[in-house]
C-alpha cells in the first residue's frame, strides 16, 4: 500500500463497497434481495470507473446495468415469481463448499501471479478520458465491431420477442421436459 | 498516482471468482444469471484498469460491446427463462437433467 | 514308364474326385462303376509297368516342396518290392470294390464310401510306390485318416465314430516316430529319398542306424497293430466288412511291415533293432493268437488273426528274411481278404449275425460261402502245400538257422504261434459252419447277391496257389527271392542244408495236420466256454489291455485334462479376465457418477479446469 493520497482511500472504499455488496448478493435466498444489492455493487463499480479515467463508461454502467438489467431481472422475477430457495435447506451449505474451496484455491493464484508480475506495481496515474476522443477511437477503429455488436442486438431482440409470445396450446407442464 | 495496476486487478478477480461462485452453487435459474452478470462486470473492470495502465483507449472500446453482449444476453437469457418455466414450471436447474448418462 | 506310374496314382485319385463332385448326380450304379474302374485302371497300369520292367532309379513326378536345401519331391520308386505290393494291393482292392457294391447296396451312404476306399486305394498306393520319405508320410497319412473315415463310416452310431477315433489315436502316436526319423534323415542325409538313403548306408554309424531303426519300427508298429499299439485293431472292426477286409487285413496293416521291407538297408546295420523288431513279432503273435482263441464275433477271431498273421511279417524281418515277409505279405492279403468277405457273405445272409455260436447249420444253406470259408481257413492254418505254407515255413526257417541263439526262442514262440493257428482258424470254421440242431434254420438266411460270392473265387484260387511264388524246390524254383534279389537286403537262399529245411517242413506240417484233426473233433458241437473263468476272461479281453491303458494313460490324462479346463481355466483364467472386465466396469459405474445431467455439475468442472490453467500458468510464470 504506496501512498495514501485521496484517490486511493476513494479507490479502497469503493473496492470495499463492491466487494460487500457482491458477497451479499450472492448469499442471499431471496433473489430480488440479491438483485438490490447487485445495483449497489454495480453502482460502486461505476464509480470506480470514473475515478479510473473512463467518464463515459462510468455513465453507461449506471444506465446500463444498474438502471436496465437488474430493471429488467426485477420485472421477470416479479412476473414468474420464483420461490425463494428455502427448501431443502440444510443441504445447501454443502453446494457451497467445492465452489468455495475452488474458489479459495484460485484467489490465492491470482494473488501469486498477481504479486510475481514486476509491472502489477506500476502505479496508475490519474487521467480522465475526453468522450470526444473515446468516441473517436471507438468509431475510428472499431466500427465494425460496433456494426456487429448492434447485428448482435437485434438478433437477440428478435429472439426475445419469439421466445415470449404467447402460446396457442399451453401443454401440460412437465418436469424436466422440452419439445 | 492511484493505486497500483495490481491492486485493481485483484479486486477484479475477486469479483469475478464471487460471480463464479454464484453460478455454480445456486440452483435457481436467475441466480446463475446473476452469477454471469457479476463476471462480466468484473471483467469490464479489468479492462477499465489495464486500459489505463498501458495509456489506450482500445481497452474502454472493448468495455463498450461487453456491455452490448451482457445486454443481448441478459435478454435472450430471461426469455428463455419464462419460457421454459412455463414449459416445464420448474425454475431449479437441478431439474433439467435430461442430458443425464 | 513315368506316365505308367503316374497312372496307376492318377486312376483312384481321379475316381475319389469324380464321385465327391459329381456323385450326388449321377446313378449308384455309374458311381460304383466309376469306383471300380478307377482302381481297375490302377491295376492294369501296375501290370504295364511291372511287365516293362523295374528300376532303382528314382521317377520324379512332382516338384513338391522345395525350400532351400528342403527338397520334397513327389518321386517314386518302383522296384521289385514296390511292383510287388502295387498289384497285390490294386488287385485286392478291385475285388473288394466289385464285392462292396453289391454289399452296400442299401446303404445310403454309398457314395462316400466309395469316395473313401477310392481315396485310400491312392493313399496305400502313394505308400507302395514313393521314394520321397515325406511323400510316403503323405500316403501314410492318408491311409490313417481314410480308415478312420471308414471304421466311423456308420456315424449315427456312436460307438463307431469313437472306435474310429481310437485306431487313428494309436496309429498317430506311431506317426510321431516317423516325423521324428523324417527329421533325423534330413539331418543325417540332407534328403528323403529311399533309394538314396538305402544305398548310403555306409555312412550311418550304428547309433543312428539303430535309433533310425526304432523310430521307424515305432511307427511300423501303430499302422500294424502290433504290440503295445495292438488294441485298436479289433476295435476296428466297427466298420463295414469290406473295410475291415481292404484296410485291416490285406494293406493298410502291412504297410507298417512293407515299410520297415524298405528300408531295411538302414535296419540291418543294427542287430538291436531287428532283434527288436522279431521279439515284438513274436510275443504279438502269441498274445494275439490266444486272444483269438476266446472270442465269438466273427470278425473279431479274423481281427486277432490278422494281427497275428502280421507279426509273422515283424518276425521276419527281424529274422533278416524280407523276401520272407514279402511273401507272407502277399499270402497274407490274399486269404485274409477272402475270409472277411467270406464272413461278410454270413453277415448279410443270417441279417448282420456277428456271433458265431449263433451260427452254424450254414453248409446248406451257403453252400458256395462255405467252400470258400474253408480254402481260406486252410490257407490260414498254413495246411501243407497250399497258400500260407510256403511263406510261414521260410520264416521259421530263416529264425531257426539264425547265428544268434536267443532267435532259437524266438523260433520256439513263432512255432507255437504257428500251431494255435489252425487251432483257432478251424474252430472258427467248424462253429460257423457246422451242423448242429440249434444253429441256423433257413428261414432266418436271407438271400445274398450272387455276385458277392462269385467275385471271391479268383481270390480263392491265388489264395490256395500263390505258393507257387517262392516253391524251395522244382522248376519254378524261389522266383519270388529272384525277383526281389535287386532289392537291397534281399536274401535269395537261406543257406540252409536242404535236410535241415526238409526236416523243419515235415515237423510242421505234420503238427498242422494234428491240430488241424484235433480240432475237429473238439469244435464239432462246439459249447459256449463258461464265461466266469478267469482265462476265458483274460483272453477275450485280449489280456486286459484295453483296461490297462484306460486305466495307465486314459484317466490321468483326463484328471489332468478337467483340472485344466475347470481349475485353470474356467477358474483362472476365465475369472481373471472377468475380473479385470469387472473393475472396468466398477471404475465406469463411478465415473458415471459426475454424469448427474445438471447444469451445476458442468459449471463446476469447468472451473476446475480454469483452476488448472492457472495453476500451470502459475508455474511457467515462476520458472518452475
């Protein structure tokens, strides 16, 4: 820990927020509780990007996924309204345990890989990316991917609206089974 | 001078392994999707930081069609999640097993 | 002259093939014909070639094997032995064909027997005529696989099919000593040929000769039924008559003699081998001898016989007499062959009798079968002056005047044989034949083929004349040893002092003609011996034999053989591999266990997989 300038303890609080509310989404049984917290922690990365120099993505975190996909999972939970995952209860801390236990084993490599790398240590400077300048990149240079990634839209709009229509012959529902 | 590119990079992979986490060990259908959500998300972050370690812009234009995916996705995923509960009626993905040997 | 020989093979081969392609299509009568005319053929190109004239010189037919220095031509040798034995066995064998086509006349395998005995007339003759040692091999083979096709012939019964397999067992277990004495000679000579080997005599040193001599008296013994592999012959008689008359009585028993006749040179460098070879002879004579004695199947007094008649050849060569044995052999095929038509002829006509003291009454109703039974008994008993006399009364000879004094025993053992056989020949006779008010009536004899009877008569009369051949004294004086006296070994004249041989004669035949009366007055009503004594038992069973070798060889062979099969490996190795299929299996059963269907399942691994990479990224980055 070099330094403690402002930015910094910005840098670790928010961290600390993100961390926290991701934890609390995750372990939560009931899921529009995890969907709140995932805004908070969605949020908070927002703002992590701006301090790390990214105004317009900061921006487009807290519209897009704070404001629209948890948004949307809230309207389908709502909608289907799903139990929440209380029964059969005393075996669910067992589920956790290869996950977590992975999970474990990974961090701590990526802290030894982290740790050995000479060029984790730089420090990142302050900077702020202009939108003007992001967008001409953006534009510039990738504007294939752009026409792709909207390709990439529509087609799963498309596929939105066909999966959700409304069936003619709603069949017996079944366990287990599809068409 | 921030924080080391390091340090950021740990708290992206934190993220991401909870994200990680999620999906494997819940059994509800939208908790895997959250799970998803969070490693995207993590992921996005990484990119944020490295971006700025190495002075491009490249790595926010990626963050942009991250965001396009996770969008597509969060869309056809929660389609195909009303649709098969009203299919089958069960939103367990314990329950869709019939790809069992 | 190659043309000729090739013939006299070709014709029977010709005629197996005919009836095995075509056989099905075409009339029982054509196919018989067929048969017939093969070995006619046969016998005609016999005469050809005995008429042009016999050479030691090799004749190549084919270029068989050749492999590097192993050469293993088809090439024949047709000397006197080998003229010899090619009309006997050609004429013999066109007789019994006539006779077996009216005797199989309602047999609906009539075709395949045909195929057999055509098959085994090529086989015997491959026997009598090769030089090449592999090729008589290839005979020899054949003549054991063709009896045993023909002693099974009847294979719906299984008691022949199992009789057929002991003969070709016992004669395979003396197959062994040929292969291994082919190996020796292509060792030794770096060749096969007979007449080669037989000129080359000097070159063998005594071990080899006399080891050479066993193994070839080992296999001559299997094909010969002689001591210790004597059992299968009665056995034998399982199959049709006709059979039993070609094959065990007239050829396939005198190969094993025909072939120690041919390569004597190599036996008699060796006086351990050819006293081997007379003591073997003469025990099978009287074993066999006494073992006739007690039996009531018809076939099975003729079957002993044979045995017996046949270790009179082993005695003579042992003796170093093959004209002797040649001439016996000859003899031998000529009444032997007629007795068992003969007996066949009694057969059909009291509808497959086999018993002989069921028999009797048959003068009148057989009167044709009778005459014939009769010159054959006669020739058997070696009554003076006609058929067999000749022959048995050299080979006592040649063992009476040979240096060596254990062979005065050994004369002893032949006389004695020498007289049982009257003995058991005339009781065979008398029982058959006689008048007695429980024998035979003529409603039980059926009517047999005329041509059955007629076709035994030119077999008859060589049976009764063919002393002439070798008469020891008159104008016609020992053609027989004249004419063998190219082949190598052949003694003409004994060297006997005339009043030496006069006297021997005498006694003979004077003891012959005893027996002979003494048996008629015995066998005249004949009564069944008490079947509780002992002896009675000893002898028919042929001295237990039989059960000795269940009991020595059959049954451990077949402990060890069900330990094997149950222990080892139904138990080891049958177990082993299931059990190594079963842990297969388990560890399947297990590995199946992560295939749950679930999506968290997959996830899961997965991530183990990216906790693997990163492990090893891990450790390229830190240079481990």
């Amino acid at each position: 820990m070099s330094g403690f300038n402002p930015y910094s303890v910005i840098f670790y609080g928010l961290g600390l927020i993100v961390l926290a509310s991701s934890l609390l989404a995750v372990t939560r049984r009931n899921p529009v509780h995890a969907v709140m917290y995932l805004i908070a922690s969605f949020l908070g990365t927002a703002a992590i990007f701006y301090l790390l120099g990214a105004p317009l993505l900061a921006a487009l975190e807290a519209i897009l996924y704070a404001g629209a996909f948890m948004v949307l999972f809230l309207f389908i939970i709502m909608t289907v309204k799903p139990e929440a995952e209380g029964k059969r209860g005393r075996a669910r801390a067992r589920r956790w345990l290869l996950p977590a236990a992975l999970a474990g084993v990974s961090l701590f490599l990526v802290l030894i890989l982290v740790g050995a790398d000479p060029g984790g240590r730089t420090l990142l400077p302050a900077a702020m990316a202009q939108p003007a300048a992001f967008g001409r990149v953006l534009f510039e240079r990738y504007w294939f991917s752009i026409e792709v990634a909207s390709f990439l839209l529509f087609v799963a709009l498309v596929g939105a609206l066909y999966l959700g229509r409304r069936m003619e012959d709603p069949t017996e529902p079944t366990v287990g089974g599809e068409r | 001078m921030i924080v080391p590119f390091g340090h950021v990079l740990i708290l992206a992979g934190a993220v991401f392994l909870i994200g990680a986490v999620c999906t494997m060990a819940h059994r509800n259908l939208i908790m895997i999707l959250v799970g998803v959500e969070i490693m995207l998300n993590a992921a996005g972050l990484a990119f944020v930081a490295g971006s700025l370690h190495w002075w491009r812009l490249d790595g926010q234009a990626f963050v942009i069609f991250i965001m396009a995916a996770a969008a597509s996705e969060v869309a056809v995923g929660l389609a195909l999640f009303v649709y098969s509960e009203r299919r089958t009626g069960s939103m367990d993905a314990d329950d869709y097993d019939v790809l069992k040997g | 002259m190659r043309a000729t020989l090739i013939l006299i093979l070709l014709f029977p081969l010709a005629g197996a093939m005919i009836n095995v392609l075509a056989g099905r299509y075409i009339s029982r009568r054509l196919s018989a014909t067929v048969a017939c005319g093969a070995v006619l053929g046969a016998l005609i190109m016999a005469l050809f070639g005995a008429a042009a004239g016999t050479s030691h010189q090799p004749v190549d037919v084919y270029r068989w094997i050749a492999v590097g220095e192993f050469q293993a031509s088809m090439s024949l040798l047709f000397d006197a032995t080998a003229a010899l034995m090619a009309l006997v066995v050609t004429f013999v064998s066109f007789i019994i064909h006539v006779y077996s086509a009216a005797f199989m006349r309602d047999d609906e395998g009539y075709v395949r027997y045909f195929v057999y005995l055509n098959l085994f007339v090529f086989a015997m003759l491959v026997v009598a005529l090769a030089d090449n040692l592999v090729f008589v091999y290839l005979g020899w083979e054949g003549v054991g696989f063709c009896s045993y096709a023909l002693i099974g012939f009847w294979y719906g019964d299984a008691r022949n099919v199992s009789a057929g397999r002991k003969a070709f067992l016992l004669t395979r277990i003396g197959d062994v000593a040929f292969g291994v004495a082919l190996a020796l000679c292509f060792l030794w000579y770096q060749s096969f040929s007979i007449s080669n080997i037989t000129t080359h005599t000097q070159d063998l040193t005594i071990g080899m000769a006399t080891l050479l001599g066993l193994l070839f008296l080992w296999a001559a013994l299997g094909k010969s039924a002689q001591l210790p592999l004597s059992v299968w012959l009665p056995d034998a008689m399982a199959g049709p008559t006709p059979v039993s008359a070609l094959i065990h009585a007239a050829t396939m028993v005198a190969a094993g003699a025909y072939l120690l006749i041919r390569m004597f040179p190599v036996l008699s460098l060796s006086p351990a081998v050819l006293l081997a070879a007379a003591v073997i002879g003469a025990v099978t004579a009287l074993y066999s001898a006494l073992a006739a004695l007690a039996q009531t199947d018809i076939k099975r007094i003729l079957a002993y016989s044979t045995v017996s008649q046949v270790a009179y050849m082993f005695l003579a060569v042992g003796a170093g007499d093959i004209v002797g044995g040649m001439f016996l052999l000859i003899s031998h095929a000529f009444f032997k062959a007629l007795l068992f038509l003969a007996a066949g002829c009694v057969i059909q006509a009291l509808a497959d009798e086999h018993d002989i003291f069921r028999m009797g009454n048959l003068k009148k109703y057989l009167p044709g079968v009778y005459w014939l039974f009769l010159i054959g008994v006669l020739c058997l008993s070696a009554f003076p002056l006609i058929g067999g006399f000749f022959s048995k009364d050299r080979i006592l000879l040649a063992l009476f005047i040979h240096p060596e004094p254990i062979y005065k025993l050994l004369w002893l053992m032949g006389f004695i044989g020498a007289l049982l056989t009257p003995l058991y020949a005339m009781r065979l006779f008398f029982i058959v034949f006689s008048d007695r008010p429980e024998g035979g009536r003529k409603s039980e004899v059926k009517p047999i083929p005329k041509l059955m009877v007629l076709v035994l008569w030119p077999l008859a009369v060589l049976a009764l004349f063919d002393g002439l051949l070798n008469l020891p004294f008159g104008p016609g004086k020992r053609w027989l040893a004249h004419y063998m006296s190219s082949v190598p070994g052949a003694i003409v004249d004994l060297g006997a002092s005339s009043a030496m041989s006069w006297a021997l004669g005498l006694l003979d035949s004077i003891l012959v003609l005893v027996v002979i009366a003494g048996s008629y007055f015995l066998f005249r009503t004949p009564q069944k011996t008490q079947r509780g004594s002992w002896v009675h038992r000893l002898l028919f069973s042929g001295f237990h034999l039989d059960r000795l070798y269940d009991r020595v060889l059959v049954v451990p062979y077949q402990a060890i053989s069900k330990f094997l099969w149950v222990q080892v490996d139904a138990g080891g190795l049958d177990r082993g591999v299931e059990a190594g299929a079963g842990t297969i299996a388990s560890f399947s059963v297990v590995l199946n266990l992560w295939n749950t269907g679930r999506l968290s399942t997959y996830l899961i691994t997965f991530f183990l997989g990216f906790v693997a990479l990163l492990y090893f990224l891990v450790l390229v980055w830190l240079g481990l």
